[in-house]
C-alpha cells in the first residue's frame, strides 16, 4: 500500500505515530529464525494521537477493543516474512486496513417483507415434512 493509498483511506497520515519493534519470530525456520529479527511489531497509542478525532478514536477504541490494551495502545504484529522489511510492510498494510475498516459507518438494515413465491415455498415444505411424519406413525386398527 502506497503512502498515497494511505491518505486516500484515512485522510491522514499516520506513519508518525506509529511505533514498530522488532524481535524474533516463533517456531520452526532453523537457525535463520533464531538469529535474526525479523518479527515486527506495531503499536499505536490510540487516545493521545493527534489527527484522529475523538469521535474516530471512540469508534477505533470500540470496535478494535480486543486489540487495544489497558494502556490503549493497538498492538499488531506480523511474522509471516523472512524479512523485516517485509513484515513491516505487512503491519502498516494491516494497521491501514483495521482502521479504514473501523472508521467506515455500517449501512443501516432495511426491513423487507417475504416475497409470495417465498411463503408458498415454506408452506409447501412444511406440508411434505408433516406427511412424511404421518407416513412413519404406526397405525393400529381397532
């Protein structure tokens, strides 16, 4: 995602605030995985932020709240790549991305009624259901 594609999603950039570390990945890789760096980690302290609203970071605060820490900060972090700079990449892509998806307002539902070919297809599915259960009741005669 370019810095461009960056402005157009949020308006803003936020690249200033953002603050990334690196550690070394999890799991199997050899000894590549266990000396080099290349785990990146995002954080964004989302309250003292200075281009977000307080009504953006009350919607990013509720909607990424399973992200966000005590401290209100959102951590992300990436770890697919061999490479740091690949992960980094990753991270603000996925950064951008949960925010333009936290800030875009949900469409309101509209109400709609069934159709009438949709009624009798229900009505004639119930029908056959209650026959077949007629058909397996075992009858006495008296």
């Amino acid at each position: 995602m370019s810095a461009i594609e960056k402005n157009i999603l949020t308006g803003r950039n936020l690249d200033t605030e953002l603050i990334f570390s690196a550690s070394r990945s999890s799991g199997p890789g050899g000894q590549h995985v266990n000396k080099v760096s290349t785990k990146v980690e995002l954080r964004f302290d989302v309250l003292s932020s200075k281009l977000l609203t307080p009504e953006e970071k009350g919607l990013i605060m509720s909607k990424l709240a399973g992200k966000i820490t005590k401290e209100d900060v959102l951590v992300l972090h990436s770890q697919t790549e061999r490479s740091q700079y690949d992960n980094k990449i990753k991270v603000t892509e996925k950064f951008y991305r949960l925010i333009l998806k936290a800030l875009t307002p949900e469409k309101k539902r509209k109400p709609t009624r069934p159709t009438n070919a949709s009624k009798q297809k229900r009505i004639e599915t119930k029908r056959m259901l209650a026959d077949k259960k007629n058909r397996r009741k075992v009858k006495f005669d008296e």
